[in-house]
C-alpha cells in the first residue's frame, strides 16, 4: 500500500510540473475552462510527456436579469 501512495504522489507532483511549465498558473483563475483544463492537466501527470494535451471548455449559464 505505501508503494502505491507513493506511486500516486509522484504521478501528481508531475502533473503540478507539467501544468507550470504550459504556464496554466499565470493569470487569472476566473473561469470553470482554465480551472478543468488544470485539473485535467495534474490528473494526466505524466501522460503529458506523451502527447496527452487535455482541455476542458465549459459554459456556465448566465444569470437571468
């Protein structure tokens, strides 16, 4: 079990990496497509060497006036 936690650990660390070096944390965080994209980008880790370049885009519904 400890192997696997750390298996898991480094495969983040090296999503957190890949994210960075896309530059996905300068900037503004204002919108759900830059927050997904991230969050897909860490879960990949090192996926992201191979070629996976993931991107959500969303659109959140607009307030009513």
């Amino acid at each position: 079990m400890r192997a696997g936690s750390v298996l898991i650990a480094i495969w983040i660390i090296i999503g957190v990496v890949a994210a960075g070096q896309r530059g996905y944390y300068t900037g503004s965080l204002a919108n759900c497509s830059r927050v997904g994209t991230i969050a897909v980008t860490i879960v990949t880790g090192p996926l992201n060497y191979v070629g996976v370049n993931p991107k959500i885009g969303c659109q959140v519904p607009q307030p009513s006036k």
